[in-house]
C-alpha cells in the first residue's frame, strides 16, 4: 500500500467478539458477516491495488436496523464504511480494518414509479440500470448512465455524484435527484426534497450528493425519470490527432449545439475497444468521437449535418452516421466496455479522473504525453469529451517493483496539469482514498478546514468513512465545533495519518 490508512484502533479490535455480538442482536439471520474466508469478497473495491479486511460486514434490510447500526457505533465509537455494490474507482467503499462494513446491497427495491410526477422511489441498493429497467415498458428511463450502470447503485451514485456519457445533456445524479432520506451517525433518519421540484432551506440535497459517505448513510432515494427523445442517432467520426478532436469538440459545444453525449477515445482505447467488441471503429485514426443528437427526427437530421460540417473543419477524416438503433447500440457497447477492454491489454491499469475547461483539451492531452514519456508507461484515453472530463487509464505491471509506485507518480501529475489548466480533481468517481492526499494541491489549508467543519457538523466523531477525502483529520475541537473544557480535548485519540 503506497497511500496510508489510518492506523487500526486496538482497543476497538480488542472488543471485536462484543461488536460482532451487537450488530447479530440487531441484524439477524445471515445479516451478518464475520468469518476471514466470506468476508473477503468485500475487502476491495474497483480500485483493486488496495486490499483490506473490515471488522465485520453488516448487511441491513430495513431503515430501523440502520439506525440502531449507526448509533451503536456512534455509542461505542466504531468507524464505519458504507457500502453499495463496491464498484468506487477511488476507493471510496475500502473497509478499515476496524471498522463495520455496513453493506446497503439489501435495500433493493423499487418503492415507487410516480408517472404522473415524472419520478421513482428506490431503495439504494437498487442498481442504476434497474430503475430504467423498471420503467422503460412506458417509454421512460433514468438519465445518468455511468458505465459501470448494470452494477453500481443508486446509493453509490448520489454518494459519488456520478456521471455517464449522457450527462453533458441530462446532468449529472446532483441534477436528477428529488430527494434521499439518510440516516446520521447518531442513528436519528432525515428526509430532504422529495416529489417537488425544489426544496425548503439550505440545499443540504446538494451537500448530501457527492458527500461519499462521509456525512450519512443514504437509505431511500427519489429519482427524476425522462421520457425516451423520439430519436437518437449517433455519429463516429475519426481525427489523425487528438489534438484535432479536442479542437472539435470545443467548436461543436461553442456553436451552441449540447449533443446527448460527446465521448473521445485515443488510438490505444479505440483498438482495445475494437478488439473486445467489434463495434465498427476505424482503427486507421488516432482519435476517435462519438457524437450522438437526440430530439425530434428534424432536428437530430439537421444538428449531425452541422456537426459533420464542423468535424470537417477540424481535419475529420471518416464519419459514420448509425443506421439503426441496434447500431447506435453497438456505437456506444465499444465505449461502454472500454474499461474491461484495456483491461485486457494490460495486467493491471489505473483509472484516472479529472475535468479542465474544454478548450484545454489540445493542451492537457499533449501534456499527457510528455507525462507518459516521462514515468515510462503508457496511457489510453477514454473520457467525457463534452464535460471535458477526462479518464486516463495508465497501463502497468502491478508485479513489477516499481510500477504501481511509477502509475500513482503518473496519475498525481495528470490531475496537478489538470488544476493547473484551470480545472479539478474529480468528475464523477470521488476522492476517496485514491486523490485524498492531493487535495491541497487544488485547495488551501483554510478551504479543508471549512470543508471539516461541515463534516464536523454531521459527525463530530469522525466516524464516517475516515481515512477518505481528508489528506489530514482535524479535531472538530480544533475547528470550533466542539466546546474545549478545561483544556481537555473530547476526542484525543482521533487518528491523524
Ligand atoms: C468498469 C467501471 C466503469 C465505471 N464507469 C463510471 C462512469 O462512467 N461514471 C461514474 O461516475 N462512475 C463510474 N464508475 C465508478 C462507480 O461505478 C461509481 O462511483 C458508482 O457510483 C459507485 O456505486 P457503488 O454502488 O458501487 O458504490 P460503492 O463503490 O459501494 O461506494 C462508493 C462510495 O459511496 C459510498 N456509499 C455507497 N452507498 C452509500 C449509501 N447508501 N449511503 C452513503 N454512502 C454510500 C461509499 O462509502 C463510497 O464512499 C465505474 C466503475 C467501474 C468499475
């Protein structure tokens, strides 16, 4: 492990066999995971290079079992991590050793489908593809499409904020959410938003969503649903440069078109895809778009001429309109295996995140280049081109010495070129434990600790999820937030690391 975890408490692995007895006595049956052997399919998440066992599993059914989970740990002082279906890039759902892994992949049902509202009301566990799924007989379906869709949860999304090809029309899950109900640390269970469009207050809907489980544990979730547009076509079309690409895809967006989605692949992502899935890509470019229109026939015939229009403009070489819908379908299999497909060319890769403006493209992927020179490894380049939010994918050996070291150096200079450009840290997989320690590089010192303060306000124990997000845990005594008696700290153990 290259990137530190806060060290385990051994008074709480101490207490292990009376945690263990506590969470049986709230969850019964087989809601409860304790032995080495089941435990370790939980140990990881997606960002596979880091390992490690939790305490225990608890796998709740109901909101009440939730509530007492959390407010025996908060009693006890236990850290715990939540859970969805564990598909974080960042790291997000990595257990602590002790800690509860409080798993949320029972809550799977679908409460509500609302037509005459436009919205569902799911459980958390419900996966994202499962309430289009759900609602699709009636021409409905649920915007946001990570690629991971078929597998992550809703609850993992709105904890993520994650993202999909067609975010750059729809939004991301912040702009498809109504309402969660979550519960605190200290067990009480909170409702914000609902049906409605907009909420009263503060917008603690927009505080909760992307919050990676670090201020609650999300236990219902109330989704905007779309009616299908009557069309959608999609259009490949080929560049000899990325740079080239980067250009049209700023000159598309500027001409005041927002196509459904706008994805850009490079020459190692274009023929891994290719190889995996055969979706027709030409593999004589070094860069390919995928631009799909959607809207009334008229409009989606009129806005690919434009785009063509535009693409030639900036040196397209090929352009291939789909047909059909089953080879819009194809179109988009390719960029949606693109992950797995370069996981064949490659034992292990690590799945960069970061966003800069657009018109930065040209700028980042040339500095991308000189990077990958630079640490000597490769790199394959799949992202949201529209968003401007890019995935790098750095190829390497994790059982070579160095490599895994080597791929974190390349990755930490990839998302410092992207603050530099003027952008972030993170598009849609989060900080986690993967970007926690480059956070000052985007943020000041004054600027985490204000961060802390909001955290402090949900969890003034830390309790939730520790060790991700924060390159450094502040008392909330030092923040302010709790009263000093004495001088004497309430929480002088909490870890730094
Ligand atoms: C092949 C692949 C492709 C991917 N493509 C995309 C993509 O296109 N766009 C994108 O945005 N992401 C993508 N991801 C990343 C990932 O799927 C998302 O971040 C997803 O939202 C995680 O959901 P999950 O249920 O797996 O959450 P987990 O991995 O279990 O948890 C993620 C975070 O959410 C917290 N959490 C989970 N459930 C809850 C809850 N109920 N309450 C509070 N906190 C909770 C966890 O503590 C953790 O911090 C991809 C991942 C893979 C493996």
């Amino acid at each position: 492990m290259t990137i530190a975890m806060p060290k385990p408490n051994a008074k709480i692995m101490a207490r292990r066999a009376a945690i263990v007895a506590a969470m049986r006595a709230i969850v019964p049956g087989e809601g409860v995971v304790d032995a080495g052997v089941e435990m370790r399919v939980f140990e990881t998440d997606a960002l596979t290079a880091y390992r490690q066992m939790p305490l225990v599993v608890v796998l709740p059914e109901t909101v009440s079992q939730v509530a007492a989970v959390l407010r025996y740990c908060h009693e006890n002082e236990v850290p715990v991590v939540p859970r969805g279906a564990g598909t974080s890039l960042s790291g997000g759902s990595l257990p602590l050793e002790d800690g509860v892994l409080l798993v949320l992949s029972r809550f799977n049902r679908i409460l509500e489908v609302d037509f005459d509202n436009r919205c569902a009301v799911v459980q958390p566990g419900v996966t994202n593809l499962g309430i289009t799924r759900e609602v699709e007989h009636a021409g409905f379906y649920y915007a946001p499409d990570p690629s991971s869709q078929i597998a992550c949860s809703i609850g993992g999304n709105v904890a993520e904020n994650s993202g999909g090809v067609h975010c750059l029309k729809y939004g991301l899950t912040a702009n498809n959410l109504l309402g969660v109900e979550f519960v605190t640390i200290e067990g009480e269970v909170i409702r914000l938003g609902g049906k409605h469009l907009d909420s009263e207050g503060y917008d603690l809907l927009g505080l909760l969503t992307g919050s990676e489980g670090l201020l609650g544990v999300v236990t219902e979730v109330t989704v905007r649903i779309l009616q299908k547009p009557e069309t959608a076509r999609a259009v490949l079309i080929g560049f000899p440069t990325s740079e080239q690409a980067g250009t049209c895809v700023a000159a598309i967006i500027a001409r005041g078109i927002i196509p459904g989605g706008m994805e850009m692949m490079d020459a190692p992502a274009i023929r891994a895809a290719e190889d995996f899935v055969h979706a027709g890509y030409p593999l004589d470019v070094e860069a390919l778009l995928i631009v799909e229109l959607d809207g009334p026939g008229a409009e989606v015939d009129h806005l690919l001429s434009e785009v063509e229009g535009i693409a030639r403009e900036n040196g397209a070489t090929t352009a291939r309109v789909s047909q059909s819908d089953a080879e819009r379908m194809t179109f988009w299999a390719g960029r949606k295996a693109a992950f797995p497909a370069v996981g064949r060319i490659s034992p292990d890769y690590l799945c960069m995140d970061g966003t800069i403006p657009r018109k930065e493209l040209p700028r980042v992927l040339a500095g991308m280049r000189a990077l990958s020179q630079k640490h000597r490894l490769a790199v394959a380049n799949v992202f949201h081109a529209g968003d401007g939010n890019l995935h790098p994918l750095i190829l390497y050996d994790a059982s070579k010495d160095d490599e895994l070291q080597r791929a974190e150096d390349f990755g930490a200079d990839i998302l410092r070129l992207c603050v530099e450009v003027g952008g972030v840290l993170t598009g849609e997989h989060g900080v986690g434990i993967e970007k926690r320690d480059l956070m000052p590089e985007m943020f000041g010192e004054d600027d985490l600790k204000h961060q802390q303060r909001v955290k402090c306000a949900f969890d003034p124990r830390h309790l939730l999820n520790p060790g991700k997000m924060f390159p450094v845990l502040h008392r909330c005594a030092e923040l302010g937030r709790l009263h000093v008696h004495k001088g004497q700290l309430p929480f002088p153990e909490l870890p730094r690391f």
